[in-house]
C-alpha cells in the first residue's frame, strides 16, 4: 500500500513540478536551455535518468528524473518487445547510450516538455556537445519518431 501512495505522490509532484511551469508559461520555460545533472541510470536507448536536485524530496523519494529522448524510437526490451530481433536491437541501443556516458566528458540535458505517461520529460541529452538523438539515429540504434504510427523492428513486420 505505501508503495503504491508513494508512486501517486512520485507522479503528482513531477507533475506540478514540470507540468505547472509548462501551463502557465509554455515549453519556452524549459527549451533552448540547457542543464548539467549527474546521471543515475540509463534504462534503455532512449531514457536516461538524471539527479533533479530541483525537486523536493518527499516521502524518502530521491530527487531522481527520467528523460526521454524526444523525436526518436529505439526498440523495445524484454518483455515489450515484439519478437526476439527487437529485443537484441534494444540491448544494442542501451549499450551504446550506456557507453557514450560513461566515456562523455560533459554531459547536458535539455527539457521540452512533461510525458503523457506522467513521471517523466521530453527533451534530448548532450553528450560532449552532440545530441543523443541524432547519434542513436546516426548510428542505427532509433529512428525519427514524432507521433505517427510506429515501424516495426521486427523482419515480419509484426
């Protein structure tokens, strides 16, 4: 049960905590600007947590954000992925974002906007000055993605 309460209280403080600052004066609040946060944990290809030392911690949460890499689709893991293909092109996009921060010397993210999905932002991550999202692309690990129906990482196409 207090698991539960503090996953709500999780989702409504990022919530108020971005989605305020988005309502009252539009993505600008947060775009074009760019912040230096320690990296906690990159969770796949395009999702990389970050300290949030600009949220309060409440109920012995850390002050810990996910982002996710706005404008690409990288494959998806174990069990969301659609076929055994996209599982290991997954773990390759998670390797080679895991890789690129540990090696990068500076590392900055850049916050557009709040996910639908609650709980984390859009944006994209600098990595010595490169975006995340075009070297994903660049290097074979995404695709653009903005909105539309998604291609599958499956041969079959399932």
């Amino acid at each position: 049960m207090t698991s539960k309460i503090n996953y709500w209280v999780k989702h409504i403080i990022v919530g108020l905590t971005i989605g305020l600052p988005l309502a009252i004066y539009g993505p600008q609040v947060f775009s074009q600007q760019l912040y230096s946060y320690k990296v906690v944990k990159v969770a796949d290809g395009d999702t990389v947590q970050f300290e949030a030392p600009f949220m309060q911690q409440y109920l012995g949460l850390k002050p810990v954000l996910a982002l996710r890499v706005l404008g690409v689709d990288t494959p998806e893991k174990g069990s969301r992925a659609k076929c055994p293909e996209e599982s290991a092109k997954a773990e390759l996009a998670s390797e080679f974002t895991k890789k690129a921060v540990a090696k990068a010397k500076t590392i900055q993210f850049e916050i557009k906007d709040h996910d639908k999905f609650g709980g984390r932002v859009l944006g994209d991550v600098f990595i010595d000055g490169k975006r995340l999202s075009e070297m994903l692309i660049k290097n074979g690990h995404a695709r653009a993605y903005f909105g539309e129906k998604k291609q599958s990482w499956c041969n079959n196409n399932t």
